[in-house]
C-alpha cells in the first residue's frame, strides 16, 4: 500500500467508527484534503475492497472497514495517548473510587462495572489466581482405597478432596505420608512439587511418590475451582448497538458466551500471557468466533505478579483508542487497588 491509500484507508475507518455509516468516495474526498479526483478515490477503494480491508454493503454504494481493515488500522494507523493515572479524565477518576475496597472480589465486581459504565459495551473481569501453594496437607482414611485430602493455603483456606488410590493405605502410612510432605514440600507451588515427582519418582517409596501425585492432582482440582470465575457486567449494553441490535441470532450467541463464561477465560488467560494491551478483532481470537466482536484486555497485578486479566468487549466499530485507554488505566487502578495492604 502506497501513503495514498493508507491515508483514505484511515480516514475511511475514523469516519466510520464516528459515524456507523458508510463512507462513499465524495465524503473521503472532503475529509483528506488530498487534491483528487472522485474518479481517482474510487480506484483506491476498489484496490482496498480487492485487498479484502474494505467491504460494499448491498444498500449502499459506500465501503466500510472489514476486520482486516481494523486489524491494519489498529496496528499501524492508531496512536492511543497513555495518561497517568492521576491524570484520567473527571469521569474516570470519579468511578476509580469504587475500587478502593478492602475486599478483592468488590474490586473485581467494582472494575467489571467501571468497564462497562465507560465503555458503554460489556466489561469482564477474571477473579486473581491464587497461588498453587499448600502451607499443610494432612491425608485421612476414609475406608478402603479411598482417602480424604485436606489442602491448607498460606492464607488458611481450606480446601478437602475425596480421592481413590490403587492400593489400600493404614492410616498409619498416611500419617507417615503427611510428615514426610509436609516437611519436604510445603511452601512450593503445585507445579514445582509435579516437577519434583519427576526428578525424584525413583527415590520416593512408591505410596509416597503416589499419595504425593494425588494431593497435587487434588490441589489443582481444588485451585481451578476457586478461580475459574469471570465477572460480566453490561451485556445489556450490546442491545443498544446499531451494528448488530436487529440481528437476534447474533445477539443469542453473544449473550450465550456470557453466560457460559468458558471461552471467556480461554480467551482472558491469553491475554494474561502478554505485556500490555492486546486487542482481538473480529473473531481472531478464535475464542470469541464472532465477526461482529471485538475485544479490548489487558493484565493486572498483584505486588508485580499478574494474577488476573480485564477487557471490554464490543462491536468491531468502536474507538479503539479510548478502549486502550480505559483498559490500560483500569488494569493499572486495579492492580493499585489489590496491593494495598
């Protein structure tokens, strides 16, 4: 693509997400100030239409962008001015307040409706990971082959898992089991006392090494019950959107994935990998498969671990802009907010 044609491009997708029309030729003459014929306008967006960045609607003889088209936009075309958190608009500040709350789960409700109030589209939130770590195991027979596991976390959650072993254990080799884990292991992550298994499975005795594989078994369970929770707020906002308000099947399977929650979190512990704000538009994320949507998100932390991650989910005609801006410096507020101690 020549500067010509990035120019009208941008312009094309600027008038568009303003406006929620399609942009004819006469209009991108007017708005690039580019001293071309109408003619010559044509030709570049017949160009861009081949390229697959711009599309003809059947009622009208202007083009809109495709999530191709947003795709380049985004990427090359848009500049999303970071501001400090003291220096967010009135309407953020007042908002932000909400988010001081000595109560995790208030803050993550809080920030989810924050999203949406400012985004005007759907905001979500995933709970904060707890940490795979156990500060005492105790193991408890039930009958034969079935043992009770109880989990104590750093912060004294407790959590009890019903397990089924291969062989039958006395109550006095789980005593001897629970001494010998709570002596070695407590205190390391899950995932670091599976790796241990590995490296040292010949040195174990075996009912160790198998009691030991079963309270991380237990414990992962247990862990990615207590976290798997995403917080929606503002699916109805969704009804309110020109782009697809009239199209009932699209919204049934927006307001499905809502409620489902499942590919939400595939899609957010993505996001969790990543530095900054990441943007899906257009179902690339593969997780959110609607061409209709698109979805803004970003990490937050706790103490400089990320423990969670937020967004704003909306049409693929929205200010990508402003969304970085409210995702970026909520992800920020929040992670201020969970770090207070």
């Amino acid at each position: 693509m020549d500067d010509r044609s990035r120019t009208l491009l941008k312009i094309l997708v600027e008038r568009y997400i303003a406006d929620g029309q399609p942009v004819g030729s006469r209009t991108l003459s007017r708005a690039s100030g580019l001293e071309l014929s109408p003619a010559t306008i044509r030709n570049v967006m017949a160009d861009l239409e081949e390229l697959g960045l711009i599309a003809s609607p059947h009622t009208s003889a202007g083009r809109i962008p495709t999530a191709k088209g947003y795709r380049l936009f985004v990427d090359t075309m848009l500049t999303a001015r970071p501001f400090e958190v003291e220096q967010a608009p009135p309407e953020m500040a007042a908002v932000a307040q909400q988010l001081h709350a000595d109560q995790p789960q208030r803050v993550i409700a809080s920030a989810a409706q924050m999203l949406s109030n400012l985004s005007n589209f759907v905001g979500v939130v995933t709970a904060p990971r707890k940490a795979g770590v156990f500060r005492h195991i105790e193991f408890l027979r039930l009958g034969e082959r079935r043992v009770l596991v109880i989990l104590v976390s750093p912060d004294g959650d407790v959590q009890n898992r019903v397990i089924f072993t291969n062989q039958d254990f006395t109550q006095t080799q789980l005593v001897e089991a629970t001494n010998f884990l709570n002596t070695h292991y407590a205190g390391i992550t899950l995932e670091e006392m599976r790796l241990r298994i590995k490296g040292e499975v010949d040195t174990l005795r075996a009912e160790i090494a198998q009691l030991m594989q079963a309270a991380v078994d237990a414990g992962s369970e247990a862990l990615a019950e207590s976290t798997d929770q995403v917080v929606v707020s503002g699916e109805r906002n969704l009804l309110g959107v020109q782009d697809f308000g009239q199209d009932m099947g699209s919204l049934r399977r927006m307001f499905d994935l809502f409620e489902q929650k499942t590919q939400l979190l595939r899609l957010l512990d993505t996001s969790s990998r990543a530095e900054g704000v990441r943007i899906f538009i257009g179902g690339e994320s593969r997780v959110v498969p609607f061409e209709e949507l698109s979805v803004v998100s970003a990490p937050y932390e706790i103490d400089g671990q990320v423990v969670g991650t937020l967004g704003v989910i909306g049409p693929t005609r929205m200010a990508y802009d402003r969304m970085i801006q409210i995702v970026d410096i909520t992800s920020r507020m929040v992670s201020h907010a969970l770090s207070q101690k």
